[in-house]
C-alpha cells in the first residue's frame, strides 16, 4: 500500500496532534483520546483537506482550471473546496441546497457561506430534494460551454480518489500509536457521505491493524450507511491494489444520534458541544462532529466501552458554529432545540 503512486498536493498540516481529554475522560469514565483533524489547515480546517489533497492534484495533473462541487448551505466540504482552490489560483464553484429549511440570516450568510465568498468561490442555492449530482454535471456544462476545463469533485469529496485521505490518516494514527506504546481499542467518528469511514477502514484492514471502528452516522440510516461506506471501501480497496482486503463485517455505523434529519441539530449534539468546549478547549460543529461526539458519549455513559481506550477522530467543522447560534441562548444557557 505506497500512496505515493497516487498524485498528491501536500498542503494539509499533517500529522495532526493524537492527544488525550483528561477531564472529559474523567467526566465519562473511560481513557479517551482525540486525533485532531480540526487542525488540518486551510481556512479553519477539517477532515476534507485530507481528501483534497488527492482530489485536487488530479484535478490539476488533469489540467483543470476549475473545480465544481456540492454540499449543504453550511457544508464543511465547500469551505475547505473554495480555499484549497483559492491555494492552486483556480476557480471554484459551488452548489449549495438547502437541506434545512432555515431561514435564519446566519445560517444562509455566516459561518462556512461566508468563507466560500471570501475565498473566491461562486456559489448556487437549490432547494432541498434535488438531485445534486445531476445538478453538478449540468452546471459543469455550462461552465465547460463557457471555455473552462472543470473536475467534478463529489459531495464531501467522497469517492475513491478522496478516501486516500483517509487511509493515509490510519496510517499516521496507528502510526502515531506505534511510536508511543498507545493501544488504541476502538476508533470513533461521525461518517456522512462515507469517504472518511470508508478511508479509515480500508487503511485498517490492509495493515491488518485490528482497531474496531466505529462511524456515528449523521443523515442515513444504518442499513444505507453501512451499504455506502462497504462500497466506497471495497472501490478504494481496488485502487490500492488490494481488492476484498475489507470485510462487509469491518463496516459499522451507528445511526441513533442523527436525530430529525441531516443538519438538524439535537438536544444531545447541543450537550456534546458545552462539554467538549467547557471541559477541553474543543469546538464541535452540530452537524458532524457533535452528532458524533453525542453517540460516542452516549455509548460510554453506556459502559460500551468500559476498559476500553478510545480515539475519537475529530473531523472539524466549529466555523459552522456560527451557522447555527439560534441553537443557543444568548446567556451561555443550553437550550433544546
């Protein structure tokens, strides 16, 4: 498994910090540790730099000049998109549907909308219900009919060229663990659109590194999600040039936590906010990695992971925070949303 045969741009602040939460692993009764990919740079950070790099070196060994994707009005994935964009001087346009129906002033123009703009990047607002990968095949006609050579990047960077990311990130974990004598019995995260659990996985099973791992799904139920990531990481299997080296039975997803919908906050995602934020320092988003953090907090208090050591992946996201201050009272109460 040499991912240096694969194209690359080395822009990402890698290797993100492996730390422990020593409160929060007092406060929940377990040794927890957190790999940092809030801190993987450009503009803010997050876990889809790492995909970006990979998507973005073939977008330029392809001779784009630019880049279309989609997400969610406050998508992470769009954010760090328009900046690595803005890094390589190309053009970035991006197609943003409206999954919530809010209508709240920051969450259409604060938080990651407002990065988009700063960094350069165009942008399309569809309502919720479409079908965004058509969406994007027609808007890359017409910027290609405009004499522009665009690369298509899927929403949340998630295929297989993306996943690469990701299996580089099992390497520098388990990596990481390695050089410290950390025993790591269980990895969790929040999976979405399935190129980080399907990354992780893949780069797991082919160092035959025997850490269970855990997604904390954050929109699909867990018969789809399971589906989605197998899939992916059967694919990136394929392009590493170790075809089945996962097992369907490698692939779990916990999908109790998404609550009423994707990018909907939760009463638990709210109280996983306050207590990484007030017992270590953390930011979590409400989208992603709080809805991660609620289910792994909830399966401790559970004794899920009783005697366990369990590294939480941190896929970043807190600029959407200001997306979403209506979730919040203006006296540093918590409220339910």
């Amino acid at each position: 498994m040499h991912l240096a045969h694969f194209p690359r741009l080395h822009l990402a602040h890698l290797p993100t910090p492996l730390e422990p939460m020593l409160r929060l692993s007092k406060e929940l009764g377990i040794d927890l540790w957190i790999k940092r990919d809030d801190c993987t740079g450009l503009s803010t950070g997050g876990n889809k730099t790492r995909k970006l790099e990979f998507l973005m070196a073939e977008a330029e060994t392809e001779g784009a000049d630019m880049v279309i994707t989609q997400g969610a009005t406050q998508s992470n994935h769009a954010r760090q998109t328009a900046a690595f964009a803005a890094k390589l001087g190309i053009n970035c346009h991006v197609l943003l549907e409206d999954r919530t129906g809010y209508n709240n002033t920051n969450y259409n123009q604060n938080g990651n909308v407002l990065l988009d703009h700063l960094h350069g990047a165009t942008t399309e607002k569809f309502p919720g219900g479409h079908d965004m990968v058509v969406e994007m095949e027609r808007a890359a006609q017409k910027k290609r009919a405009e004499g522009n050579k665009v690369y298509v990047i899927p929403g949340g960077g998630s295929n297989p060229t993306g996943a690469l990311g990701y299996v580089n990130c099992a390497l520098e974990l388990v990596g990481q663990a390695n050089e410290r004598g950390l025993r790591i019995d269980r990895i969790v995260h929040a999976t979405g659109s399935s190129g980080t659990q399907a990354g992780l996985v893949t780069g797991l099973a082919a160092m035959n590194a025997d850490i269970p791992l855990l997604g904390i799904g954050t929109r699909a139920p867990r018969a789809k999600q399971e589906q989605m990531v197998y899939d992916l990481a059967s694919k990136t299997a394929a392009k590493l040039g170790c075809p089945g080296v996962v097992r369907r039975e490698d692939v779990i997803a916990n999908s109790d936590y998404v609550g009423e919908g994707y990018g909907l906050p939760t009463e638990a995602g709210i109280e996983a906010i306050r207590m990484f934020a007030e017992l270590e320092g953390i930011l979590l988003d409400p989208v992603y990695s709080a809805k991660g953090a609620s289910g792994l907090i909830d399966l401790a208090r559970k004794n899920e992971f009783e005697g366990q050591r369990v590294v939480f992946v941190h896929t970043g996201g807190a600029v959407g925070l200001f997306g979403y201050d209506f979730a919040f009272d203006h006296e540093n109460r918590w409220v339910q949303v």
